[in-house]
C-alpha cells in the first residue's frame, strides 16, 4: 500500500511539472494553457489530536493519540468549452490512498449539467459538504446513506440551477449495492431538491454547512434513495429505501456576527432484512453556532454545540433496537473561512464514552 501511495505521489507531481511547463501563464493557482483550457491544482490536510475516556491500552486512563485524518490532493480542469474534468485523491494515517473523485463533467448550458464518473451523489447537506466544509469537525453519524467509501459511489448524476441560482436539481443513477443481496443488479436512484429563500447558495454541484457570514441562507432540501434489493443478503434480500429533509438558516445579525442553524431527519428502511453495512431507523442532528465579528489575532472565534440521535431498528447485525446519541460542545476558530481553521472540542456519546478533539484543516484551491 506504502508503495502504491509513493507511485502515486510522483505521477502527481510528474503531471504537476508537466502542465506547469506547457502553460504560458498562471494567475490565482489557475494554470492556463489558452482560452479555452486550464486547470487548478490543489490539497486539503486536516491533523488531529484526540484523548478518550479510558482508552488507554490498560482501559482505565485516557488514551492520547495524534494522528492526521486525511491528506487530499485536488486536481481540476477545463479541456473543451463546456468540458471539465475532477480528480481527487485522499491518504490517510494508515497508508491508505484512494481516488476518491474521478468526474468527467458536461456544461450544456448552467440549467442542465451532466456528470458522470467517482462522486458524492445526490444526498444530505452534510455529505455534499464533506468533512471540510462543515461546521463541527466530526461528520456527523446520522446521516448513513449507502456509499462506495467516504459519501461516494460510481455512476452518472443530471444537475442544475434554475430561478436565479435559488433552485438546485440533482438527480441521479449509482451502482449501490453492487452483488450480494442485488442479485438483479439493479441501480441505486437518488435526488435531491434545494431551494434557498434568501439568498442563493455559489451556483456549483456541492454546497456547505456555513459560509461565515458571505451571505445570508435559508435553504430547504429534501433528498429520496432507492434501490431494488438494496439490502440483505443474497438469501435474504430486501429493498433499500432512505429519505431525509435538511435545513440550513445562516445570518448575520446587526453588530455583525453570524448566527448558523443546521438541521437534518433521515429515515432508512431495509425492508426489514438484516444488513452488516445498513442500518434500519431513524435519526437525526441539530446544530447552533454563532461567529463573532470581532477578530482575535489572526481569526474570529466560532463556539458551536450539536446534538445528534439515531434510534435504530438493527444494531450491530442483530435483529434488535438500540439508541445511538452525541453531544458536541466546542469552539472553532476560523482563520481563512473553511482553508484554515483549528477546532477543540468536546464530545459525549452515548453508549460510549467522552472524548476531547483537537483538529487543524488547511486546505489550498
């Protein structure tokens, strides 16, 4: 694995050498070849130190760990008007090294976008965010729709904008379960529906938990999975159908701070089928968080609290209920927006213990 990751590493930088000296020019981390072709390069880190309730070796005191979670290397590019291509990797602590995302992207006109390729599919807001743009550091465990690894799957996704960049369509067609209990291979169907009240989110695919204060946000998505003997096991198979509604209402009030609310409910259906991968119930996260205005050295400050509660009809493999629940209690302190910032907090669950976090992201574009 060691070995693959270093191959990779210097494929990278060979391209990274190569298209720097075919370009005439580069301005803002934009190499461009000509009018109509360029491409971006750039990486993502994000570093943590984490000490839990007794999970030292010996069970009884806190364990100390650092470790850094995920070393991202992003790589855009124009190559025909209208024709883009994405290529996204990640390693991480364990010597894993992924391609994460490979998209082949067609602008038809900005009403109708298709894509096709390794992505995040059609899904809540905090998947099509990702880990590096949103509010707390932790993803957030209720939301647990099916995926290839890390939010993403393989297929083809139809997207747009509509009146005035306010209304976001996502649709789309993935390999879901692919084998075991999907002895028909059949596909996962997935969509997503946005539309922000106020004003409108960046006219892209993703989207984020929080833009500090650049804009004020109330957008309501509703999101629908499903796939025919998407769950189960080859001799127990059931139908995977998953739902969910978010909410996010961002603004910055009179003296100039920002006030964020974030909120999600999923529900998951296995068809009543037992699934090693899937969980069947229902689950949800709210999340209130308030930057200052005022900067302190070189950033403001940003306390935030989240509570999240995933009431499941299987737990672990057995035909059984349980109750999962968190509580997160810290502060980030941002820097550059969602490039550089530095998170601490607390963190309950329940069954489970109490951890303390703290995590450095720097990302580059």
């Amino acid at each position: 694995m060691k070995r693959k990751a270093i191959i990779t590493f210097w494929v990278f930088c060979l391209f990274l050498s190569t298209i720097t000296r075919l370009s005439y020019a580069q301005v803002g981390g934009i190499i461009q070849f000509d009018d109509d072709r360029w491409a971006s390069v750039g990486g993502g880190l994000r570093t943590t130190y984490e000490s839990a309730e007794d999970g030292a070796p010996n069970k009884i005191d806190r364990s100390n760990n650092f470790e850094f979670e995920s070393f991202r290397l992003y790589i855009n590019s124009l190559v025909y008007k209208g024709i883009q291509f994405e290529f996204n990797t990640q390693g991480d602590s364990d010597s894993n090294f992924k391609v994460i995302d490979a998209v082949a992207k067609i602008m038809f006109t900005q009403n109708i976008n298709v894509w096709m390729g390794r992505m995040v599919p059609p899904s809540g807001r905090a998947n099509l965010s990702g880990p590096y743009f949103l509010n707390v550091f932790d993803f957030p465990f209720a939301e647990a729709y099916p995926n290839l690894f890390i939010g993403r799957d393989e297929g083809a996704a139809l997207w747009g904008l509509a009146n005035g960049d306010r209304f976001k369509y996502q649709f789309g067609l993935f390999e879901g379960r692919d084998g075991g209990s999907n002895q028909g291979d059949n596909l996962l169907y997935t969509g997503r529906l946005t539309y922000n009240f106020w004003d409108a989110e960046p006219a892209i695919y993703y989207n984020a938990s929080t833009y500090h204060g650049d804009r004020d946000i109330f957008a309501l998505g509703f999101v629908s999975m499903y796939q025919k003997e998407g769950a189960g096991t080859s001799s127990n198979r059931g139908d995977f159908l998953g739902w969910n509604v978010d909410l996010l209402m961002e603004k910055t009030i009179k003296y100039g701070g920002v006030v964020t609310l974030e909120a999600a409910y999923y529900k998951y259906d296995l068809d009543e089928v037992s699934d090693s991968a899937l969980i069947q119930g229902d689950s949800y996260f709210l999340t209130v968080a308030h930057l200052f205005p005022k900067k302190i050295g070189w950033g403001r400050v940003q306390p935030f609290y989240r509570y999240q509660y995933f009431d499941q009809d299987q737990s672990n493999r057995l035909e059984s209920r349980g109750t999962r629940e968190r509580n997160d209690v810290g502060i980030n302190y941002i820097i550059s927006g969602h490039n550089a910032r530095v998170s601490m907090f607390y963190a309950k669950e329940n069954p489970g213990n109490n951890i303390f976090k703290l995590g450095l992201q720097l990302q580059l574009f």
